[in-house]
C-alpha cells in the first residue's frame, strides 16, 4: 500500500516538472509514504496522483458517452465485460513507470543492499517479473 502512494507522490511531481524530469528532479528528496506511519507521510502529491487518475478514467468515460452510439455501446460492453481498465493507460505513462521504477529502485537498495549499477539492474528484472507486469489487452 506505501508503495502505491509512493508511486502516485512521485509520478505527480515528475507531471509538475515537465518534460525534463528525471534531471531536474535527479538530486531532490522525492515524497515518501511509509508503511509505518502512512497517515503522517501521506502528502499533498498522493492525494493529486489519485485525483489525476480519477479525472483521467472520468474524462475517458465522458468522451465516450458523448460520442456517437456505436462508441457508448463499445464502452458499455468493455465495462460490463471488466475490460474498461482506465488505470492501464496510466501505466503506459513514461513518467508512471520512472516512478514505478524508483520504488522498486529504493527496495532494492534497502532489502537486498545493492547500489549503483547491480541495484537498477535488479530493479528492472523486479518490473518485468510476471506477477508485476501490467496486461493491456
């Protein structure tokens, strides 16, 4: 759970950065949600990356609702079926996935102790694991 607030903090400060995120934002303390205190390190940034997807999943539903019958009655079928996934388009966002990668990034460093080059290379082999893999079909 953390985690996922992490990744929510941290992707909302990447969007207020711009296109040059990774450098401008290389060398600054990035917000972290601790398990351990979750209430107390729950910041600004989480609650605007839950709002972000929600408006996003919102103006998804909108578009389709407003076009013609033929799109309604597609996104009611993929509704219906559980196919309406807003949450994958969010995760085809680069800057959602740098942020996915420095939660896994930072657990590597502290669980298994690994720095620098090792440490990203487990890292990515972490992301790419089935069980963390995100389908988008």
């Amino acid at each position: 759970m953390a985690e996922m607030l992490t990744v929510l903090a941290i992707y909302h400060v990447y969007e207020q950065e711009g296109d040059d995120y990774l450098e401008v934002t290389q060398n600054r303390r990035m917000p972290w949600v601790l398990t351990r205190d979750i209430r107390g390190t729950v910041t600004r940034d989480v609650v605007s990356g839950f709002d972000r997807l929600f408006q996003e999943s919102v103006a998804l539903l909108q578009e389709a609702w407003n076009a013609d019958e033929e799109v309604r009655s597609g996104m009611k079928a993929r509704i219906e079926s559980g196919e309406f996934n807003p949450a994958l388009n969010f995760m085809k966002n680069p800057k959602m996935k740098n942020a996915v990668g420095m939660v896994l990034l930072r657990q590597v460093e502290i669980r298994d102790g690994l720095v620098g080059p090792e440490a990203f290379t487990k890292a990515v082999e972490k992301m790419m694991e089935p069980s963390r893999r995100w389908k988008t079909s």
